[in-house]
C-alpha cells in the first residue's frame, strides 16, 4: 500500500508538471535589429524611432496611431510572452525615417502602456490582406549573429581605450578582450561630440542608479541597448549586452523627459561608457575623461 501511494504521488507530480509549464511571461523583449517573416530586416535605429514615437504621442495623433493592439491573430496570440490583458500599443516603423501619416506600411513595434509612457514589447509585421488582418512577430537578431568586428578594429578600438581605461598589470598583454578591460574603465566627466560636458558626478549618480535598478523601473529605464546606430557599434569592440540610463545635470534621473545623454553598463554592472542621443534616434560616443 505505501508503495501504491507513492507511486501515485509520483505520477501525480509528473502529470502536473506536464499539464503545467512554467510560462515565458517573464521575458523581456529587448531592443535590437529584427528580421520579419517576409525577410526583411530592420534596424535597432528604426525601431527605436519608432518606440520613440510610440511613447511621445497620445492615441490617434498621428494619423491612427499609436492605436490599441490586441495581441490577437487568428484567434492566437501574436506574442506569446506578454501576458493576457495587458494594454498594448502599436506604432508604424519607417526604414531610414519615421511615420508621420498617410500609408503605415507593414511593420509595427509593439508597446505597453504603463504609467502613459510604454515599455518595448516586440516588432511585427502585418501579414493580412487588409490594415486590420493578420500579424506575425519578427526576430530580434542577436548580437553575435550581426556584429562580426575584424581584428584590424579591435587593434584600433584598443589603442583608443588604452587612454581612457585604466588596465591591471596582471593582465596579460596578449589578452584584447576589449569587455575585459571595459571592467577597469574608471568613471569620469564625459565630453560629448555636441561639445556638452557631463560632470563625474552626474556619470557617477547615473551609473549607481543604473546598477541599483531593473530593467524598466524608473520611466522606461534602465532598458537594453544594442549598441547599434547608423549600422556600426557605438562602442566598437563591445559585444556584451548593455543598458542604458539617463544622465542629467545635477541630480539622479528617476522620471520626466529623460534627455539625450545616457550612460552606459553591461549586463554584469561593468561601467562601458557614456553616449548621446541625436534625431532620428542615433547614438554617438562620448569621450570620457580622466579627473
């Protein structure tokens, strides 16, 4: 008899664990490059133009959009990771521009819209006959697959860094593994190529922020950066995933327009750099100097 019940405990469990699987609502969509069912392929500039749009507007400003979405095609849902009854957004994304009316094209990205601003949901692509027809998610396209950088530009990037890092004795000289030495990179006041300089303070308050948070806690950040812009890396040389935070002059962001100037960490909290953001939603590198 105690055998008996084990077994059927046993079974029990196993009947509910397969009856039962764990759901995938806990993953984040990141931003990045996406590559739809028809093959094309779209930009992390373009999508973050278009996200961009997507938070800055109310419903039905431009043109119809930002318009609800429901996350439905053909009765299932579209993207499976977002969890039912979550308030959807979505927006037109433009290859090398952004949607400012008239015919809205085929690919959207997807927000949700918490605290009137948006987190990145996904990209799609609509696959129907007519506007309101099907929808098909596209695929990030991961770093490792899209940035192939050769040795002659990692020798440059190094030579660059080799100013702006400090770098242990006990490395190696043979080692350039240029996210090694990003961990000893020392925070400093940045200058920018607008000619803005950022104090060491302001660096320094948006990093401990940025390590301190999860992805999307203040407004919108800290969320991922793909370290794209104009189809080359901001920071060359770079190929662990990274976040981004908002720097402003004078005290620690948390809320509001967020700015330009954003710094920037890996996934593991190692200080990378900092950047600012221009129109059309394209990124540059700032120089970070030595206090």
């Amino acid at each position: 008899m105690l055998f008996d019940l084990k077994s059927i405990v046993l079974y029990g469990l196993i009947a509910l664990a397969h009856a039962s699987p764990v759901p995938e609502l806990s993953k984040r969509a990141q931003l990045g490059d996406f590559k739809c069912p028809d093959g094309t392929e779209l930009s992390e500039t373009d999508v973050r133009e278009a996200f961009n749009e997507a938070r800055n507007h109310d419903d039905k400003t431009v043109g119809k959009y930002p318009a609800y979405f429901g996350n439905k095609s053909g009765g299932n849902k579209v993207f499976t990771n977002i969890a039912d009854g979550t308030d959807l957004r979505e927006f037109p994304i433009v290859k090398g521009g952004k949607y400012t009316g008239g015919p809205p094209g085929a690919y959207r990205v997807v927000t949700d819209y918490k605290n009137n601003l948006g987190d990145f949901r996904g990209v799609m692509q609509h696959t129907g006959a007519t506007v309101g027809g099907a929808y098909t998610a596209c695929t990030r396209v991961t770093p490792s697959k899209r940035d192939l950088v050769n040795r002659e530009e990692v020798k440059e990037e190094r030579s660059v860094q080799e100013d702006e890092t400090e770098v242990s004795e006990e490395i190696p000289r043979s080692v350039n593994d240029l996210e090694t030495r990003a961990k000893k990179k020392k925070i400093g006041s940045a200058t920018c190529p607008d000619g803005t300089t950022l104090a060491k303070d302001d660096v320094g308050s948006a990093f401990s922020e940025l390590r301190n948070s999860k992805d999307y806690d203040h407004g919108g950040y800290p969320h991922p950066f793909g370290n794209q812009s104009g189809g080359g890396q901001v920071f060359a040389g770079v190929t662990k995933e990274l976040r981004e935070y908002p720097i402003v002059a004078g005290e620690t962001w948390t809320s509001g327009p967020p700015g330009k100037y954003r710094v920037v960490a890996d996934t593991s909290g190692n200080f990378v750099g900092v950047m600012v953001e221009n129109a059309g939603a394209s990124f540059e590198r700032c120089t970070v100097n030595k206090d």
